[in-house]
C-alpha cells in the first residue's frame, strides 16, 4: 500500500469510527439540546445556525469585528468588508490561503512556484492590486511574520476558525501601518462557540482533498466547570503532497521545456515531489467573575514540515560541477501566546475597555542537501540552511465611550496599538569534499540582510457620530503612527561602501472619514475617505550581498509607502436578500520596487516609484427566491496605471481580470441536503505592466457541492471543483515574461500557474 493510498485508508477508517459514535451518542445529543434551549444564548445560537445554513457565501447579518473595531453587521460599515465563517470553510473544502479567496473577486492569492521556493506556498493575499506585506494579516489580532524575497506568507491554517474577514482599502487609522491595501483577519473559536449555552460540547472533521491528496483529522472539546469558567482544546493534524495540476502541459506550453528528463528532472507541468505535514493545537481558558469582567488566557501552536525530492537543477553543470539529488526541508511555524482581558464597568467613565497582550513568534527555516560531482570528478555535499525569525511582543488598549451632546450621538473608539519585533536572518552554505575531506563554508549568501529591531507605537480615536435619529453617521478617525526600526547586523553582514546600515525613525498623522446614510428603511449610501502608510522592510532597507558579477545593495534612503483612497457605495437591504455596490479609486504614492538596477552599474536595489493609481468596482448580493432557493452574486473590475517617476510614461499596473461568481443554493428540508452550485467567470488580461507580459485568456468554471445533515449530531461536506476540467490561469500568472531565458523556463514554468483542474473534496463531521 502506498503512503497516499494508506492516508485514504485511514480516512475511511475514521469516518466509520465518527459514525460508530454517532450512534451511540445520538440519544445523549438530544437530550443535551433540550437542556441547552433553556441556557442563556441559546437564540443566539440558534439565529448563528441559521446564518451558517444560508448555504453561499452571502455577507447578510454577518458581523465584523475587525473594519471598526467593534462588532458591528457587515451592511452598517462604510467599507467593503467581506466575512468567511467557520461554517463556510468547512462546507465548502477551503484548506488554504488561495482556496479561501476563491469566491472573493478581486483578491487573489499567488502560489510560488519558482525555484526558490519549491515548497509550493503561497506569497500572501492581493487587495485591490496591492500585495504581499501591503496586506496586513492578523490571527486574534495578531500581527503575521512578513514574507521575505527567499520566504513565505503562508502562516495561515484554517482548522478551528470562527470566521475570517476580508477589509478591501486602507484600514491603517485603526489598524496600524501595513494595512496599506486591507486586513485579512483570522478569528479562532471561543468556547461558548463550541458549548452554545451548554456545560460540554464538541466536534470532530475529517477531511480529504484530491488536490494535494491531503487527509486532515481535527478534534475540538470545550467544558464549562462553573458559571465563570470555560476552556477549549483543540487539536488538528494534516497530510499532504504535492498540488496535481492536472491541466498543466508538459511540454511547458508557451515557454517549451528545457528540463533534462534524461538526469531526473519533471516534466514542465509537475511541481517538485513534497509531503507535508501539519500540526496545530489551540488551547483557551476563558474567567468571567461578574458580568464586568472576562479573562483569556490562549496558547495557538501551529507547525507545518514538508520534505521536498528537489528535481529541478539535477545534472546542472556548474563551474564543471554536476548535481545529482538535491533534498530539501522546510519547518515553518506560528506559535501565539496571548492575555486578554475585557472590562465592561456597569457605571463608570468607559462603556468597555479592552486590554490584549500576546507574544507570537515565527520561524522559516530551510535546508537542503546537494550531492554533486566535481570538475575533477570528486564527489561532494553542499549543506545549506537558510533560517529567518520574526518574533511580535504586542500590547493593545481598546475603549470604547458612548454619548449624546444636544442632538449629536457620539461612540467613541480610541486607545493605544503597540509593538516590538526582532527580525533575524542567517545563510550558510557548507560543503564537504568526499574525497579529500576538506570543507568550506560561506555565509551571508542570498539575498542577507541586516537583523534589525522594530518598534511601533500608535494611539488612535475615532468617533461614530449619529445625526437625525441615527439615519445619518459621520465617522471621522484620526492615528498618530510612530515606526522606529533599528538594524543590528551580525559577523556574517557584508557592508557596502558608503552605505552602513542605520536607525530609521518616522511618525505619521493619518486620517479617515467615513459617511453613511440611511435613506429610509431599505436603502442606504456612504462614502469614505482613508489614508494608509506602509514602512519599508529591514530587507528593503539593509539588504548587502556584494558580489563578483552583481551587488544587492541596501537602500537606507526609502520612502514610506503612502495610500489616499476615496470609495463611495450603495446598498440594499431587502426582506429576502440585499444588494451592494461599491466604487473606489486608490492613488499609491512612493511605491516600492524591488531589485531595481540603476542605468550603468552591476547594482540592484530598491527604489520608489512615483505612483500607482487603481480603480474599480465591486458589487456583491444575495437573494431568497423561493424558501428554499437562494442566488448570491458578486464581481470585481479593477484597472490601474502606474508611473516610475514624474517624467516616465504612464503604463498599466497589473490587475486581476474582470471576475463575476454566481451562485444558487438550494435547500431540501425533508432530506436534511443542501445543495450549492458556484461559476465563476473571468475575462481575458488586456493589459499588464510588463511589455512582455503574460496576458491570460477568459475562462468560466463550475463547482458543486452538497452537505447532508445525517443526523443531530453528524454531516457530510462532499464537493467537485472545476467540474468540467477546465484549462485556465491563475491570477498571478498576468505579466510572467514571454520571452524566458532557458534557466527561467526550467526554474519557474509558465505552465504551473495554471489552475487546478477537477478536484474533489469530501468531510465527515460530527458536532456534539
């Protein structure tokens, strides 16, 4: 039996056993129901189930936590907020970072695919044209490690979420710098998410994606000792491989296929041979004294290893040199360890004050062994270890303070978003000579940099102000940012001359002012106006690398990048369904490019454009057509310029296509079946930034899913993605050059940009 074949054994196994337990507590759930209908938040629970039984994605009587800071419905908020529940993900078999924006037009995420990441992670989401570190990542309002050039964002694991909120435009006056393009947000469940009012509750998935092959077991219990204390722990393991795109061609289509199949090498549509492993556990202890006071302790571990069969540089020739097997590993983990207290006094000068403290340390560490034969005919090993950390202690002071002066409202929201990072980075190369045993080591390869000490420290205020009984809202926000970053270069830091790395110190006022207004009970519209301001990182700043044929060299002179966004909307709520529209236009000032080569130098660097603008519009909505039919839909076109300094010519800035999703749901009551059909639909690229760009054609797909509620307690999630196996190209495929060297087409092939071809998903779940 194979190692994959023998996950899918495992995985039936187990569902038989969730089903064996069914059974036996079948008679127990019920019984437990009937007590939990008399325990306090048993309607919110219920009205919970019947949002999470909507069946598509539809942002109706969701809540956001995160746009404004407070739990507000996502339909009250001037911004586009979209929010991804728990009950989402797991209906619809999203296990990634790029499976969870897939019904989200118009944020994107890319998957690495080049040789400097042959682990097949994702780069990070993509806001209206703005990426990367652009996008603030948050996990229970913690910050996520930014990706460097020779790493990764894909920090995320979504077992255990309760929801996941999308912010599209700058959120920096409540969030912070960074937020530069939007806020993706994770929140983890709580304990009362599990109990729903009970004194014990549970539940348990197992999950199976042909994709990747990727068998998941995940496992949460949550107990309620007393009126005032609760805990949760949950626990997940998955299993995976490699992607299959199975619509790849491996003949490497538009760029051909230079890999040498004769030493060992792929075919140009198959990624690089992986397993994966990933683990995670969540634990929560939750102290509520009185009605004034809530305690959380919480302890988030997360750690994902996979061993790569590195094919694709076997029987390179290098200085006489010539490979043959190449094994690499990747340990990448997400710890967070977090204190949160939340005070609520009855009478007193605050209506709520909210103090968080966590530490949340990351690591990326990779290695690889080469084994090769010299010019001399000699066999060698190269050892080679790159490891980054970036490690957050963060402290943040929420308070909230309602009020009336004359005819006005106010809601005040102010306090204080604080924290201090390490940022450290190590390269080493070590090769050993089998036959004369002589070894040598070099240092400081890559793209090195200086470590460095970051810290931040903001206070904020924004004020929701009420006129006219409410119907219209002015929200106005102000944010005194301060970024100090402090570089502590190490032996193996390599200095350029004329250039030592040092302290950069900057403070920024931003400001924001949001308008809604009711026009009467069905319609609404608003309008805001955000700032933004994205600090350069210490790789962008201090990055040192001097070499024989080229130099990285630091840029310490580096702008911060800047947002002003203007967005204006229009909403509907009816009595079966709403619709929304949005329009925004975004100018980014200073942006930076990476691996700039000044005209007539061996130097690359990074420099600041002059501007990016991006334009668009989005328009999302649901619908109830009958009591048990619903139809939701939503579209994104967005189109943008930029301009590499005030006497360039104007050029595009690449952009997602023009991308509609339209959905129906349908529910069978008497079966217990909910049924869900998605298309997603995309135009060609007419225009990228690159003149030899990539420009990917159209395409339309279709997914179906079904969920069956087999009892009180179980379920079934089985889904078919891509139904009619369609060949179609990712997003982030836009701009790739057409005219690759052959190291490029072997390296980084065109053709594993493209999308998966049909896949299935299926998940047995029981919830007690």
């Amino acid at each position: 039996m194979s190692r994959y074949e023998g996950r899918k054994a495992l995985w039936l196994a187990g569902c038989a056993g969730l089903a064996l337990l069914c059974a036996q507590q079948g008679q127990a759930l019920a019984q437990s129901e009937t007590q939990a209908a008399a325990q306090p938040g048993a309607a919110a629970a219920e009205a919970q189930a019947k949002a999470d039984a909507q069946g598509l994605i539809t942002q109706l009587s969701r809540v956001t936590l995160f746009a404004d800071r407070q739990e507000t419905a996502v339909l009250d908020v001037p911004a586009h907020v979209s929010v991804v529940t728990g009950a989402d993900i797991e209906r619809l078999g999203i296990s990634d970072m790029q499976q969870l924006t897939r019904y989200l037009p118009g944020v994107t995420v890319a998957r690495q695919t080049s040789a400097t990441d042959p682990f097949n992670t994702f780069s990070g989401f993509t806001v209206r044209g703005v990426g990367g570190n652009r996008v603030q990542m948050l996990v229970d309002g913690s910050r996520v490690a930014e990706r460097i050039t020779d790493g990764t964002r894909d920090y995320l694991d979504l077992n255990f979420v309760r929801q996941v909120e999308v912010v599209r435009g700058p959120a920096s006056v409540l969030w912070g710098a960074d937020a530069l393009g939007g806020i993706v947000a994770v929140e983890t469940l709580d304990p009362e998410d599990v109990l729903k009012g009970r004194k014990m509750g549970g539940q348990g998935r197992l999950a199976y994606d042909s994709l990747n092959g990727s068998g998941t077991a995940s496992g949460v219990f949550a107990q309620r000792w007393s009126d005032t204390f609760a805990v949760l722990a949950a626990v997940s393991r998955q299993s995976a491989h490699e992607a299959e795109l199975s619509k790849a061609r491996a003949d490497g289509g538009l760029y051909g296929c230079p890999r040498n199949l004769a030493a060992g090498q792929l075919p140009c549509n198959k990624l690089d041979r992986m397993g994966t492993d990933s683990y995670r556990g969540l634990l929560k202890f939750v102290w509520t004294p009185s009605t004034e006071h809530r305690l959380e302790l919480s302890a988030d571990m997360m750690r994902r290893d996979t061993d790569v069969d590195y094919t694709r540089t076997l029987g390179r020739q290098t200085n006489g040199s010539t490979l043959t097997s190449y094994d690499r590993k990747l340990e990448l983990t997400r710890h967070r360890f977090g204190v949160e207290h939340q005070w609520t006094p009855e009478n007193g000068l605050l209506d709520s004050l909210k103090t968080s403290f966590a530490y949340a340390p990351h690591k990326y560490d990779r290695s690889g062994l080469q084994r090769g034969v010299t010019s001399a005919r000699q066999a060698y090993t190269t050892g080679d270890l790159l490891g980054y950390s970036e490690d957050f202690y963060e402290l943040d002071l929420q308070a909230t303070k309602g009020f009336a002066t004359g005819a006005l409202s106010h809601e005040l929201t102010f306090g204080f978003d604080g924290d201090y990072s390490t940022q450290d980075y190590v390269r080493r190369d070590r090769t050993t000579n089998l036959v004369t045993g002589a070894v040598t080591e070099a240092r400081a390869g890559g793209f090195n940099f200086a470590n460095a000490e970051t810290r931040r420290a903001d206070v904020y205020l924004q004020d929701k102000i009420g006129l006219f009984d409410g119907k219209l809202e002015l929200t106005p926000g102000l944010r005194f940012a301060t970024y100090r970053i402090e570089p502590k270069p190490d032996a193996d830091y390599k200095l350029v001359a004329g250039s030592p790395p040092a302290v950069r110190d900057d403070n920024e006022l931003l400001k924001s002012l949001g308008a809604l207004y009711r026009v009467d009970q069905t319609w609404s519209v608003w309008g805001k106006y955000g700032e933004g301001f994205k600090m350069p990182t210490a790789q962008q700043l201090y990055t040192s690398v001097p070499g024989t044929f080229f130099n990285l060299t630091p840029a310490m002179d580096l702008k911060p990048e800047y947002v002003r966004s203007l967005e204006a909307g229009a909403r509907a709520e009816l009595d079966n369904g709403y619709v929304a529209v949005t329009a925004f236009h975004a100018r980014y000032t200073d942006f930076i490019q990476s691996f700039y080569n000044p005209p007539g130098t061996n130097d690359y660097t990074y420099r600041n454009l002059s501007k990016v603008q991006v334009w668009g519009i989005e328009v999302e909505g649901a619908y109830s057509l009958t009591q048990d039919l619903t139809a939701t839909a939503s579209l994104s076109w967005q189109k943008g310029i930029q301009t590499v300094s005030a006497d360039a010519d104007t050029t595009a800035h690449t952009l997602p296509p023009l991308t509609a999703v339209l959905g129906l749901s349908y529910a069978i009551p008497d079966y217990n079946l909910t049924l869900d059909a998605v298309t997603t639909l995309a135009s060609p690229v007419y225009k990228v930034g690159e003149v030899n760009g990539f420009k990917p054609d159209g395409y339309a797909l279709l997914d179906l899913f079904a969920s069956w509620k087999v009892s009180g307690m179980a379920s079934f999630d089985v889904g078919v993605k891509n139904v009619f196996d369609t060949r179609y190209f990712e997003a982030s495929a836009a701009g790739m050059t057409l005219r690759p060297t052959a190291s490029i087409a072997s390296q980084n092939p065109l053709e594993l940009q493209t999308g998966a071809g049909r896949t299935f998903s299926a998940a047995f779940n029981v919830k007690f």
